[in-house]
C-alpha cells in the first residue's frame, strides 16, 4: 500500500516531538533549590549560605531555601548532600574543615570528600593571625619562640575546638620550632578569646576580625600573619613562614559545593551567577567586615586547594594523634 508524502512527514513530525519530549530536560532552575548549611544558623557559613541564596533567588526569581543541618561535626550535613539527586537543587555551603581536616578526625566515613561533591565556587578566604595578651613580653615570632622554650610546660594557647585550624596550626607551630605550648580547647572562639584577654592562655591563632576591637583597646597584640601570604587587611605584617619558620601556613575557606557529577551547564549557571552577586557593594561590605579575602579560583584549582589541603591536614592529625571519634 502506498504511502502519501504528506502521512508521512506527518507521522516522521509526531515522532520527533516524542524524542524532544522524552529527552529534553527542564530548564534550571525551575523549581526550588535547596541549600544545606552543616551548621547552626548565624555563623559565617550560615551567613553566606543565605548570600548565596538571595543572590540565586533575586538572579533567577526562584525560591531558594536555606537549610541548616548541623551535628557530627557537619557530617549530618556534607551526608544529606553527598547522597541528593545531582540535578542541581540541593547544594551545600561548607568551610573548609569539614572537607579537608573533618574526614580524617572520625573513623567512620559516610562519603568521600574527593570524590562525592562537585567544587561549584570558591567564595572566600581568611588569614588568621598569631596574637597574645598585651601582658606577654613578646612582640615577634622569634621573641615568642624563645619566650616558650624558656618558659617549656608551662605556656599553653586557645582553639575554639579540637581538630580546628586554631588547635591543628598550633600543634604543626610546636612541631616546627620544637615548642611544648599546651592546648586549652574551648567551645567555641568567643570564650577562647575572653580566656586570651584575662591572660589564662599565652596565645591564640585566630581570624583578624574576632580580635580587632581587643586589639584597637590594646589589650590583644598580633605579632604575625599565619597564612601562606600576608593578609591584605594587614599588609605591612609578616608572616609566621617569612619570621624564621618556614612551610608553616594554615587558613580556612568556604565553598559552594553540589553533589557528584553535576551536569557542567548547571555548575556553569550557578558559578557564573554567584560570582556575578560577590561583586557587588553589598557582598564587599560583608566580605571586609568578616576580614574574608575574595580570591578568584578557576573549578580546577579550586578542587586543588581541596586535594592539597585534605593531604595536608590528613598528615598532621596522623602526626599528632588528634581524633573526634
């Protein structure tokens, strides 16, 4: 039998639309999303968390979420992430620690940092600073150094934690310079500070901006940088590495994380819209109000910082025995 042109083009037309509407995706975001903080609301994370999320929400006039799901050192968080569906509406907002110094601090491993998120946007980082009482009789690094080796055992310094940067650097700052500077973990950096100012502790290393009134009122002294590089808040002070203790560095970091294999035309949308709100007034004043230094990272390096980092803490708590378990 035979078959008119114009039957057939119209059954070839029919079945095409059947392809483009069983393989065409919806377009993103066109719905909810999602955002997982892994800790209590009000911290830094939590703050640019929601950022991030008026900055998706105003871009793309969608309703975003923030979601706060702390517990287990953010475990419970990076876990509800790590095992979402990959379609771009459940994303995270994280530190660094919880990526790069967390997974080695507990024995049970629910994911893999490596391998179960995709790096979206690196947002910010801080160099923290090596600060004492007014009272100590130190002024640099290397005064501090002698000053705890002829004071050895009884000299101690704050963390807001055990296995945070505050308490992890100290550790590798002992290590380095064959120090015996004890550890007073504290819940949180408010009361670590309060026990710097009334003298109960010789030293904390800490974020510029915890410390910045103590420091203006004298009670606080900073005596240097503990990053890699100086902070551009404080140009003119050196670092721990320049002041006669070379390899030594510590910081922290936030990112904007989703799940594994994220489709590249999603993650390019939401880099490239978030990025685009971390420029303005806004953002800037609370970037410079938090000392948090905004670096431009391309994805592959920014998954760099990671890799490098989580081998980096992974050493040090092997070195000094810490663990949260």
């Amino acid at each position: 039998m035979m078959i008119s042109l114009r039957v057939l083009a119209s059954v070839c037309l029919f079945i095409g639309f059947g392809i483009v509407g069983s393989d065409a995706q919806e377009p993103y975001p066109s719905r909810t999303v999602q955002i997982v903080v892994p800790s209590s609301p009000g911290g830094v994370t939590d703050v640019l968390a929601r950022m991030v999320g008026q900055a998706m929400s105003t871009t793309w006039d969608t309703p975003i979420v923030v979601v706060n799901r702390p517990g287990a050192d953010e475990v419970v968080g990076l876990n509800s992430v790590a095992k979402a569906k990959n379609d771009g509406y459940t994303l995270l907002v994280s530190n660094d620690a919880a990526f790069t110094a967390g997974p080695h601090l507990h024995s049970q491993k629910l994911y893999d940092t490596l391998k179960d998120f995709t790096p979206i946007l690196f947002l910010g980082q801080i160099t923290p600073v090596l600060c004492v009482p007014a009272s100590l009789p130190v002024h640099s690094v290397s005064e501090f150094i002698a000053y705890a080796k002829a004071n050895a055992g009884n000299m101690n310094y704050a963390s807001f934690g055990i296995g945070t940067y505050a308490h992890l650097s100290m550790e590798d700052f002992n290590k380095r310079t064959g120090t015996n500077i004890l550890h007073v973990p504290y819940k949180g950096s408010t009361p670590a500070t309060v026990a710097l100012l009334r003298g109960e502790v010789s030293a904390m290393i800490v974020n510029i901006n915890v410390i910045a009134q103590h420091v203006r009122a004298g009670t606080v002294r900073i005596i240097a940088a503990a990053g890699p590089s100086r902070s551009t808040f404080l140009p003119d002070l050196p670092t721990i590495a320049e002041s006669g203790v070379p390899g030594f560095a510590t910081g922290a970091w936030w990112g904007l994380f989703g799940p594994a294999d994220l489709p590249p035309a999603v993650v390019d949308k939401i880099r490239r819209d978030v990025a685009t709100y971390l420029r303005t007034p806004e953002a800037v004043k609370f970037f410079e109000m938090n000392t948090i230094e905004v670096v431009q990272k391309t994805p592959d390096q920014f998954a760099k910082l990671i890799r490098d980092d989580f081998e980096h803490w992974g050493s040090l708590i092997k070195a000094v025995g810490v663990t949260n378990d």
